[in-house]
C-alpha cells in the first residue's frame, strides 16, 4: 500500500479543508444527490460508451487491473468514448467509472495511457471522485438550474462553494498527476501533459520539455511576488477547472525530484518487482538487506 501522504500536494490538502469549512457545503452536496446527478451522469456513459474489458478492447483494459494493484483500490469499470478530443475524467460514488476518450488513445503510447490510468487511479485513492462530482454538478448545471433544486440556499451562499470548488478541482489534478508519475514516470506524466494542451506532433517530437515546464515555475512564482502579482495570478486562473499545463509540467518534475517523490515511486517500483519479504510477506528491494517493516534479513 502506498503512503497517500507523500504524494498529496499541499495546495489540494489546504483547498479541500476550506472547502469543507464552507457551512452550506453539505447542503449543497446533498441536493445535488437527491437530484440523481449520479445516476443522470451513469445512465448517459453506459448508453453512450464502450465498457472495457478483458474481451473488449483487452489491450486497454488490461493495463488497469495492475495499476490498481499497485495503488492498493478497487478495479473500476474502465469505458471509452468516442470523442475526437483528448481526455479522461474519473466519475460516481456508489459506482466509480473510469473514461477514456478515442482521441486519447489513438495519440497517446501505451505508457502515456498508463499515466492516463494512473493519474485517475489517483483521484479514487486520495478520495476525490465525490466532491469532484459535486464539483461537475455545479458547473454544468448551470445557475438557474441549481437555484431552481437547491432552494433556500440561493445564489449568494452558492458563490463561495464554486470559488472554493474552483480551487479544489485544480489543485485536486495536481496530486493525481503525482500518481500519474509514479507509475509511469515523471517524464512519461509531462509528455501527456503537453499532449493534453493541444501541442501537435510535429511540435512535440522535437519539444523541450524541462523549458516548457519552467515557464510554470516563472508562472508560479507570482504566489510569492508582488500584491499586484498575487491579483494576476487569480484573476487568470480563478474560473479555470485545470491548472495551466506548463505548471502541471512543473510541479510534478519538481515532486518527483524531491525526497518524498523519489520515496514514493521507489516504493511503487518496490511493489512492481513482486518480491516479498519471507517472514512478513511486505514487499521489498532487490537491493534491500534488510526489511524495512519486520527487520528480517534479507541477503
């Protein structure tokens, strides 16, 4: 089991608790769910996509089952959607599902849809799919239809819920993209990244992608600048649902260099290898003398 603690980006940790902090908040999340959005959201994927399997489109599929075992959760159903676009996006509560669209995996290696895979295995293990179906609701809905269900609440308590909604959903793709380089590597993560904006093959091949990811670190460090800096910097990404790609690209080359990012894909490496420790049976490293939960020489 990997330890979620050293891969959740603080700006998600710190979005998430104000985000609970907002009173009307549960509110919220429970008319939404008398609503049925979930089981709305259901009925349109399973009447429109592909569900995968080991005898549907099993070289896909079959990618994900390890992947979640590494992660330690669940299988959950995998589907593709026959969208041009690139993208996939993580959904349910009492059935978590998977999508993948068409245009992701006609662009994207098999190791870049493995970070696909991982980066949403992500969002299931730090327990993201709830609020950010809450989060989908909101901003789909539109404003007459949520004031027409949610009633006493009303436009005014609604505000701050989408803005703290805002700032969750983004930071929440910063944690999975961590996941994503875990698994597939933090090279790998940056590649779809950059696929991810729309930067066509002829650009990608000869890219320099360390370049591309400084400019979010030029961008980021408006956090710590000036007033004015602080000001630009919200008012350019504050109705945005995904951070800019550069500074995606940033963050996860950054925390895959740092002590907790090479623990933590260390770790899943570790498990990758399929050897265990023959007292405690926990995984270990070739390399290890030692095991690291119960002392028993290994070599």
């Amino acid at each position: 089991m990997v330890n979620i603690s050293e891969f959740i980006h603080p700006d998600d940790a710190a979005a998430l608790a104000a985000l609970k902090s907002i009173p009307a908040l549960p509110t919220v999340l429970e008319k939404v769910m008398q609503y049925g959005y979930e089981e709305i959201s259901w009925s349109e994927n399973i009447t429109s996509n592909i569900r995968l399997s080991e005898t549907q489109m099993p070289e896909i599929y079959n990618r994900l089952p390890p992947i979640c075992s590494k992660l330690g959760i669940p299988v959950p159903e995998l589907y593709l959607q026959m969208s041009p676009v690139l993208n996939a996006w993580t959904s349910g509560n009492k059935r978590i599902y998977i999508v993948i669209t068409f245009g992701l995996i006609r662009r994207c290696s098999m190791e870049e849809i493995d970070a696909v895979l991982a980066h949403e295995c992500g969002h299931i293990l730090c327990q993201h799919v709830l609020y950010s179906m809450l989060a989908s609701a909101i901003f789909s809905l539109g404003d007459n239809l949520m004031d027409s269900f949610l009633g006493q609440i009303g436009n005014v308590a609604m505000k701050p819920i989408k803005q703290a909604l805002y700032a969750w959903y983004r930071a929440s793709e910063l944690s999975a993209d961590r996941v994503g380089a875990m698994i597939a590597g933090a090279d790998t993560m940056v590649k779809v990244l950059a696929k991810l904006e729309g930067i066509p093959p002829m650009i990608l091949k000869n890219m320099d992608y360390s370049a591309w990811a400084s400019q979010g670190e030029d961008y980021e460090r408006l956090k710590n600048g000036s007033a004015w800096g602080k000001i630009v910097r919200y008012m350019a990404n504050s109705d945005m649902d995904h951070p800019f790609g550069p500074v995606r690209a940033f963050e996860v080359q950054r925390w895959s260099q740092c002590s907790n990012g090479r623990r933590a894909i260390n770790d899943i490496q570790v498990l990758s290898s399929g050897k265990k420790c023959p007292s405690c049976g926990s995984p270990v490293d070739s390399n290890w003398q030692f095991c690291k939960k119960c002392g028993t020489k290994l070599l």
